[in-house]
C-alpha cells in the first residue's frame, strides 16, 4: 500500500511506512540548486538529478518525459484519467511491492503528480545506489568476469521466478553497486505476471538486442558471445520455481 498526500491540484506518493518530512519542493531541480544539493546529473532525454537530503543520503530524481514521435509534441504531459492510473503511481506502486520483496531494487523515496486541465505531469524519486556503475558503462571499459556475468544472470532469474516483467530490459538499466551486487532499474511500465517462458524469453531477447545495439556504438565493447552464453546458463540455472 501507498500513502496519497494531496495539496490543491498535485499529489505526492510516499511508500506506506515512510517517516520522511517530503514536500512538493523536493521535486523541483532548483530548490535543491538552492541549497547546493546537487551532487550530480546524467543528462539526454531521461535526464537524472542525484541531490543531498538528511545530510549525507543521496537520492535520484527524475522527471517523466514521453520518447518516439509524440515526444517531440507532448514532451512531458500525459492524458489524465486518474491518480492509478498514472505511470508514475504504476512504477511507484511496483517499485514498493518489488522493494517488499527484497529484489534488488532502488528504494522508493517519494513520486509527485501535479493535474492540471485534465493533463498530468509526474516525477519519481528514489534512493541512489552506491558507486552505481551500468553494465554497458563496464562493459565500455573491460570484459566481465564469469563471476559478474553470473551474477547478472541469476539477477534476472531472481525477478522472473517473482513474476516480475521489466518493459525495458537493457544494460543501461542494470546497474552494479561499489560492492558488484546487481541492481535493476526503471520499472516503467513494468508489472508482475505469472511466470511464463514466453514473455521471459522476450525479456532475454530485449536484453540480448541490447548488447548488440550498445556493441555498435562504441569504439571499444567487450562483449562476446560466449560471455551471452555464460549469461544465460546462470539464468537458466536459477530462474526455474520447482
């Protein structure tokens, strides 16, 4: 379950047994410029604030913004047909269960919804994982070891077994920590199903596009496929709920 906050035409989503002092100011890129609390960004058209709170904690913030075509014209509104409905309450809702669950995941922090004539802009705010490095970042500077591409693959295996679909399995959003666990990222649009081998099949094949996309872009990739091939076999070997 989640708690709803509402204030004249926004919301704000906090996880149910958050003891945070959030306010819709948190989702605002200024207000933490203000206080010199930004520690970092990554920019393009998911662009990432990662700002300071309560001291020391670091916390990611995102804005939701539409990709393709119909970007270009609504960049960053969304038809509003109520609150549950709403990406944001959607991966905000998922984010918790999976964070419930103990699936290595960000932890939710707080998500925001401003309405206005009928039109909803949203924003998401997790926790940031420590010395986070991308998996086609790494794999941009060195090959991974049998262990990495091991982990990587039993990290799949842990959420598909959970019935968990990720709408947009690529290297970018698995990320490893300073200490090499594996995390994954951006839940948009996600869910969870009952396990099925098709649609967990077409979540490997998204990811394995991926590796051949990311291979294409960057003058050095070290990536083979007998590393996919490694890959798999641990997802195989763990994904399996007999």
């Amino acid at each position: 379950m989640l708690k709803v906050e509402k204030t004249n035409n926004q919301y704000l989503l906090l996880p149910e047994n958050s003891q945070l002092d959030i306010h819709h100011k948190w989702f605002n890129v200024q207000y933490w410029r203000d206080q010199n609390a930004i520690v970092t960004s990554k920019q393009g058209r998911a662009a990432a604030w990662f700002v300071k709170y309560h001291g020391d904690q670091v916390a990611v913030l995102k804005h939701y913004w539409r990709g393709g075509l119909i970007g270009k014209l609504l960049s960053d509104q969304y038809l509003y047909t109520g609150l549950e409905n709403t990406r944001v309450f959607q991966e905000f809702k998922l984010l918790s269960a999976l964070d419930a669950l103990n699936l290595p995941v960000p932890k939710p922090i707080a998500a925001n919804v401003e309405v206005r004539f009928g039109i909803y802009r949203a924003d998401i705010m997790t926790e940031a994982i420590t010395g986070a490095k991308s998996l086609c970042e790494k794999l941009q500077q060195q090959a991974l070891s049998i262990h990495e591409l091991t982990s990587v693959g039993i990290a799949i295996a842990q959420f598909h077994r959970q019935g968990v679909y990720h709408d947009d399995l690529n290297i970018n959003n698995i990320l490893f920590d300073h200490a090499g666990k594996v995390y994954l990222i951006d839940f948009d649009k996600g869910n969870i199903r009952p396990p099925e081998k098709e649609w967990q099949q077409s979540n490997l094949d998204r990811l394995k596009r991926s590796f051949k996309k990311e291979a294409g872009k960057w003058p050095t990739f070290f990536f083979t496929e007998e590393d996919w091939q490694t890959l798999v076999e641990a997802y195989q070997n763990n994904v399996s709920t007999d």
